[in-house]
C-alpha cells in the first residue's frame, strides 16, 4: 500500500453570500488581479458583485471573459499575455471548470519563459506561480485541489492534464447561492457529475482510508442533493449539499483518483464540445457495473447507500441493484441515457478513447484497460 500524505492546502471558506468576501480574501496575496469570468454570469450581474467586492477592498482588477465553449491552448496564450502586460498580483477564477482551468493555468506559466507547448507536453513549471484563487459555480472541479489542470492542445484538441507547481490555489470561495442560477437539468446534471466524480475516487486503486471515508459522505450528501423531500428532511438546503458534497468530491479525489468517465468526458469536451457533465452522468452506471468486476465490495457500499443494499443480499447482487437504481434515478431526472443522445458519433468516439486512455488518471482504475476496452466500454454506453 502507498504512503499516505495529506498536505492541507488551500483554505476553504464555504457558505451562503461568500462571494461578497472576495475582496477580504483575495487582499492576503495582492492589490492587482485578474478575474477570468464565465460569460454566463454576466446574465445575473454576479461578475459585477464579485469586482465591487475586490474594488472595496482597494484592489484593481481586470475581467477576463472571452471564453469560448471549450477553451485551448490559445485561449491561454492570450490570457497569459493579457496578465503579463497587466503585471498582476494574482489570477482569480469564477465559473465552472473551463474557467478554473484556464485560470490554474495562467497562475501556472505567469513567470515562465518557455513555450506552452512544452508544459503541454509534460514540462514541470518551476518558476514561483501566482497566487490563484477558484470561485466555483457549478459545485464540482476534478481538479480543485490538485497539481493539474485540463488544457487543450488547440493543434489537434486533444486534452492534456498540464502540470501545475503545488500549493497554486491560495483559496476556494464556495457558495452556495451561485447553484440558484443554474437551470433545473443543469443543476441536475452538475449532481450526477459529482456523484460520478466521487464514486471513481472511490473506487479507484490509489484510495485510502482518508479518501474513502470522505468520498463516502460526499456520494450520501449529493445524494440527499437529488431528491428535495429527504433535504428537507436533513434540515439542508439542496444548494448547500451540492456545495459541502462537491467540496468533499473534489478533496477525496485529490488523494484518490479521478477515473474512466472523468477521462472520456474531458476528451469528449476537447474535440468536441461536448458538455462533460452529460457525458458523465451517463458513463456512471457503465463504469459501476465494469467496477463491480475487480472492486464488488465496493460497488454494494454505495448500494447501501443508495438504499437497495440489504443483509439478505450478496456482494454482487447489491453491486448490480445499486447499477439499476442509479439508472431508474437518471431516467427519472430526465437525464440522457445514452452517448448518442449528445449528438455524437460512434466514429467520433474512436479518437476520443485513445485521448482518455493516454492521460495519467487511467494508471488508477479499478482495473487495467486498453484504448480497445475502453471504447467496447463506450461502445455499451453508446
């Protein structure tokens, strides 16, 4: 078994109205920064709510949002150059993973001097980073309190996880009310997305005792996030549980891995724009049931969870009834079932294997698989 290290980095401040405390936070590490927005928030004046919190507190700042769907590699070079000219202090991002991607990134390669492709091929940055600081607005990141970020190599759009300098991110800002504004089916799918997320960690061959226990909690907070009648049982607010489940999701799965699904969908995004969320909420039962096979016991835990696991049943009863309830809760919340259902081909799948079975995450799956396997995988969920 590996040794296990636990760097607590970085702070976490978690709760409703967070945002407004952007300024307060953002002040231990500068006075310039730059903010990379998604353009989506622009519709509820939240990016303006952000820059007047960063604007009370003496700190200039310039708005970055000129992102597109599925931003590359250029997208970077341009962000990076804009920051360069700004001389900031630090780079804030405030969005869903796009924009957290994008803003690890330039924080990363702020004070570097080679080309990006060279760290797109793998090259360490060694230069001191700037500060970064992530605003999520979608309750999930893969890569939040990781030491890699998702970049698209704009040459041939294939997705590469780019190494980053430990302890980048200074801070998280998670708050809840910013899930209000997310529409029904994408909050909905956002939910799914973290659950796919924790039960990869989950079951992943880098988990330990830590990793499980929170993923755990995380899959029975977002969960409890599902269904409206049993928060309101709890006591918490769904936003709330996608918040504090997403938070532990992402954390888990730092000193877990992310797997299968997390691979396929960033490859999917890359080449195609695909939204990452969708295509990993109907990865999840295929990459449950295909888990079952190495890691059983672990697939009839979240069978317990889910509520369909009993004494009376075998490991691999409850693994499989836990598979068929997370496809009666997809159906259910109306969510695609299938990968043609996104308007993709199976011809486009093909490069989109190869893609996920080249990135360092697929080392940690339940068990090993080819670009070959892989796509039968995808093959059934097609």
């Amino acid at each position: 078994m590996a040794d296990f290290v636990f760097r607590i980095s970085p702070n976490v401040i978690l709760g409703p109205y967070t945002l407004a405390r952007t300024g307060q936070i953002a002040s231990a590490w500068g006075t310039n920064y730059m903010l990379i927005a998604d353009p989506v928030l622009k519709e509820y004046k939240l990016i303006e709510k952000a820059v007047s919190s960063l604007e009370e507190k003496g700190i200039s700042v310039f708005v970055f949002d000129e992102i597109p769907s599925a931003a590359t590699s250029t997208t970077l070079e341009q962000a990076l150059s804009l920051a360069r000219g700004a001389h900031v202090h630090g780079v804030i991002s405030f969005g869903g993973m796009k924009t957290a991607s994008l803003g690890r990134a330039v924080a990363a390669l702020y004070n570097e001097d080679h080309d990006i492709y060279e760290y797109l091929s793998g090259a360490q940055p060694y230069s001191g980073a700037l500060p970064y600081i992530e605003i999520p607005s979608t309750g999930r990141d893969l890569c939040m309190f990781m030491d890699r970020t998702p970049v698209i190599d704009a040459r041939n759009r294939q997705i590469k996880l780019m190494k980053t300098q430990s302890g980048i991110c200074k801070a998280v800002i998670m708050d809840p009310n910013l899930y209000m504004y997310l529409s029904p089916n994408t909050a909905t799918s956002m939910i799914f997305d973290a659950i796919t997320l924790a039960v990869e960690g989950y079951v992943s061959t880098k988990s330990n005792f830590f990793s499980e226990t929170i993923l755990g909690k995380a899959i029975e907070m977002l969960l409890l996030a599902l269904d409206p009648e049993q928060s309101k049982l709890v006591g918490t607010p769904s936003e709330m549980l996608v918040a504090q489940g997403g938070c532990l999701a992402s954390m888990g799965v730092a000193v877990s891995s992310p797997g299968v699904a997390s691979a396929i969908s960033l490859a999917c995004n890359a080449r195609y724009k695909t939204s990452t969320s969708l295509v990993c909420a109907v990865l999840l039962p295929y990459i449950m049931e295909d888990a079952s096979r190495a890691r059983v016991d672990r697939i009839a835990t979240i069978g317990k969870m889910l509520g369909v696991g009993s004494a009376g049943l075998s490991s691999s009863d409850c693994a499989k009834a836990a598979v068929d309830d997370i496809r009666r809760r997809l159906a259910l919340a109306g969510i695609p079932t299938r990968l043609k259902d996104l308007s993709l081909s199976i011809d486009q799948l093909v490069p989109a294997a190869e893609d996920a079975a080249a990135l360092d995450m697929m080392n940690y799956i339940p068990r090993a698989m080819s670009s070959d396997e892989l796509f039968d995988l995808i093959k059934q969920a097609y």
